[in-house]
C-alpha cells in the first residue's frame, strides 16, 4: 500500500512540475524535488523514466543540486515563494475575502512553504 501511494504522489507531483516547466510563474524544482523522492522509494522504472524527460532538464539539474548539497539556487526559492504568496493573493480575490477558511488555509501554509526556503541554504555557485 505505501508503495502505491507513493507512486501516486510522485505522478501528481509530476504532473506539476510538467505544468511548471510551461505556464510562466509556476515553479518545476520544488514539485520535481517531491516526485523523484517519491519515485525513489518507490519504482527505479518511474525514476528512471522522470530523469530523461528532456523538458525537464533544468530542473532535475537543480533538484540533483538539492540532493547533493542541500542548497537551491536564488531563482528556485523566489519562484516558490512568489507562487505561495500569489496563490493566496488570488484566492482572496477570488473569494471576495480574507476571512474565508480556503484563505485562511493558503496563508498558512504559504507561510510554511516560506519558511521553509527560508531555512534551506541558498546556492551561490555558478555551474
């Protein structure tokens, strides 16, 4: 069961980081981070399979960055921050409110999500 799941996991997340890689604004490392860990407790075949989908080069570039010195270059964190904030902001707009629960919910979890890249080292080198 924990297998299936996190197969799951790792074809939405995915699915994300495809969308990422082509609508402006939305980022590809952070999803792609999520989906080889998934896949790689999981299946080799689907790891395997992730690594060689060529629009995906550039980020698999960065999650491998990520894996192996536990940092993400500047751009990768501003991406994920700017999309946290500018989804709530969004829903907000599109709520009409600031009080609703959905919003209330996004907050939340954007202050996590920033945080989060906050707290992870930022990468200086150039490669």
């Amino acid at each position: 069961m924990r297998k299936v799941v996190l197969v799951v996991v790792g074809l939405v997340f995915t699915a994300l980081s495809l969308l990422g890689a082509v609508l402006p604004g939305l980022p590809t490392t952070p999803f792609l981070i999520v989906a080889l860990w998934a896949f790689a407790r999981s299946s080799r075949r689907l790891t395997l399979w992730l690594e060689r989908v060529p629009i995906l080069q550039s980020a698999l570039r960065d999650a491998q960055r990520f894996e192996e010195r536990r940092t993400l270059r500047p751009a990768v964190k501003l991406a994920a921050i700017a999309l946290a904030w500018g989804s709530v902001l969004f829903v907000a707009w599109w709520k009409r409110s600031l009080t609703e629960p959905l919003v209330g919910i996004m907050v939340l979890g954007a202050i996590a999500g920033t945080v989060t890249m906050l707290l992870i080292p930022t990468d200086r080198e150039r490669d």
